[in-house]
C-alpha cells in the first residue's frame, strides 16, 4: 500500500516534531572496563550508530580503535547515563535545540568530572 505525497508530508512533518531523547551516554569495553563518555542530542542514533558498527565491524570512533582491534566489536556496550527532560512544548526552532544543546553540553562535563574516563580508566582526552 502506497501512501499519497500529503500523507508522507504530515507524517514527516510530525517526526520531526517529536522529541528525540538527548542526553549522556557511555561505551563500556566489558573486557577491561575502559569506558568512552560522550553526548548526543538523539541518543537514539547514537545507540543504533554502535549497533551498526559492530554489525559492520567498522568502527568510527577513533578512542576506541586499539581496543576494537585487540578485543573485538562484542566487547564494547552501550549504557545511556542521563537523559534531559522534554519541556512542556517540543519547538524545533534553533534557538530552542541550542539551550537543549547547552543543557546536554553540561551534562556530559558533569559526567567526564565524574567518571573521569581518562588513562587507565578511559578513552576520553583530557581537555586543553
């Protein structure tokens, strides 16, 4: 069954009015425990860009790659860590998803402060 052009439209219309769960997620390698923190405003994505490396074996993240090598795609997980609250009314004006932007930014700062996923214990690099 074909849908019409208008109906696709409403329909694409109304997706890119929903709200897209945005927050902090982590890569646990669970051979090691190393983890790799990070944001996203579609944590969504983020989960399904991890599945699609590992069914691919591709691997994009660049932290990661030593470790994917030696200990294989099936090592590493993903764990989401905070998720912002959608306000009352979801806008997708720019200056809107910019506060959301800067809500996630905070986020992940309060997570690496607080996992610290450096050296030993991590992917992340330290900020300059």
């Amino acid at each position: 069954m074909a849908l019409d052009k208008q109906k696709k439209k409403e329909l694409a219309a109304e997706y890119k009015q929903t709200f897209r769960a945005m927050g902090v997620y982590q890569i646990r390698n669970i051979e090691n425990g190393k983890i790799y923190v990070d944001s996203s405003m579609d944590l969504d994505g983020a989960r399904n860009r991890l599945a699609f490396m590992k069914q691919t074996n591709m691997n994009a993240i660049i932290e990661l790659k030593q470790d994917w090598n030696e200990y294989g795609r099936d090592c590493f997980v993903f764990e989401e860590l905070d998720r912002i609250k959608p306000r009352e009314e979801f806008v997708t004006v720019v200056s809107d998803l910019k506060k959301y932007r800067e809500e996630v930014d905070a986020l992940l700062d309060l997570w690496l402060e607080k996992l610290q996923p450096y050296g030993d214990k991590g992917y992340n690099r330290l900020k300059r």
